[in-house]
C-alpha cells in the first residue's frame, strides 16, 4: 500500500498512487523529515533538530569541485568499528601489508618520515614520505573529523597533477562500519571512468 508514496519536504504526504481520486490523504499519512543536503554527489543527513545541523561543518574534498578532476567510488562493509577503521587508516606503513597486489607490495615496506602538520579537534593534517629513495615527494594524510581520512600526492608545489583518496566511514551498529572510497586524479580520468568498480579494491 504504500508503494509510490510521494512526500514533501515537510514530511507531508503528497500523492498516494492507490487512493481514489476523491478521497482525501489520511492525516496519519506523514513521516518525519530530516534536513538533507548532497555535496560532491554524497547526500548527508541530519538526524537531530533542524536548526541545529551545521551543513558547513560537512567535510568535503576541495580537489573534487575542480572540474579536470575524476573520481571512481565504492563502497565496502568492513567487520570491525569505524574507530578501528580510522586508525588503521591512518597509518600509512598499512599499503605495503594490507594491499598486496593491489596498490603496493610487503617488499616495499619501509621506514617512513612523518610529521603533523596541524592537530585539533577538527581532526589532523599530516604528510608521510618513503626514506629508501632520496627526494621522495610527501603525501599529504589528513583526519577530518569525525569521518573522513584523506590521502593527496602531488610531484612538487606547482604541480597541475592532482591525486588522492578519500575514505569516508560510517558506523553500521557494533563492530561494523562501511566506508565510500573515492579514488581521484586529473591525469588517468579515462581509467577511472573506464575500469569497472569490482577492480578497483
């Protein structure tokens, strides 16, 4: 019966498909609404009162409003806390064991340099390098709290290549998460618009 329900923003109920056309929508016939808002082709929602939600307070990636930039997203249920997941996360030295195969290799495991940049209750903005090959470029790592850790590269101050990943999570109930991977760059677009989603972990 309640198949193709249409609702206004208010939470008022519009359109009932199956009621007669002279019948009036039942008063009962609302839900709550909740304040929504999309950025970057995420919809956020605010669970609690309406004049409380901050949408500036919505972390974002500022690389992926630059329109030369593409992105490849999915999603992955991970068994174990969103807390765990961030800091594992967090912890570069985890590409060389976690991603074998994928994005790295256990025999590029090294010591790395690493330095916070910035810390509060915002989160923390961080950078790590390899110390094996001399020069090696930093890669900016940064906590946005209370959800997002990002990883951006780049081959010099001037640089116009722009790459990264950002890693959103969400708490799914105890010891699960799920996290929105969004894997970006402006000079491979055509593989990430090309290679199916199912390669890309």
């Amino acid at each position: 019966m309640y198949h193709g329900w249409q609702f206004g923003q208010d939470g008022q109920c519009l359109h009932i498909p199956q009621l007669p056309e002279d019948a009036k929508i039942p008063a009962k016939a609302c839900v709550q609404s909740f304040t929504v808002v999309e950025r970057q082709g995420i919809v956020w929602v605010w669970m609690g009162k309406p004049e409380a939600a901050d949408v500036e307070g919505i972390p974002t990636v500022a690389d992926l409003d630059n329109p030369t930039v593409a992105s490849s997203d999915y999603m992955i249920d991970l068994p174990y806390d969103q807390s765990y997941f961030i800091e594992n996360a967090l912890d570069p030295s985890h590409l060389y064991i976690s991603h074998e195969g994928t994005l790295s290799s256990r025999k590029n495991a090294q010591p790395l340099e690493m330095e916070v940049l910035e810390s509060s209750t915002f989160g923390i903005r961080g950078r790590y390098r390899k110390t094996r090959q001399k020069n090696s470029p930093w890669v900016n790592l940064d906590f946005v709290a209370p959800n997002l850790v990002t990883y951006k590269s780049s081959s010099g101050e001037k640089s116009v290549r722009i790459g990264g990943a950002a890693l959103y999570s969400l708490p799914l109930g105890q010891g699960k998460c799920r996290i929105i991977i969004r894997n970006y760059n402006n000079f491979s677009t055509w593989k990430l618009k090309l290679q199916p989603r199912w390669m890309e972990h």
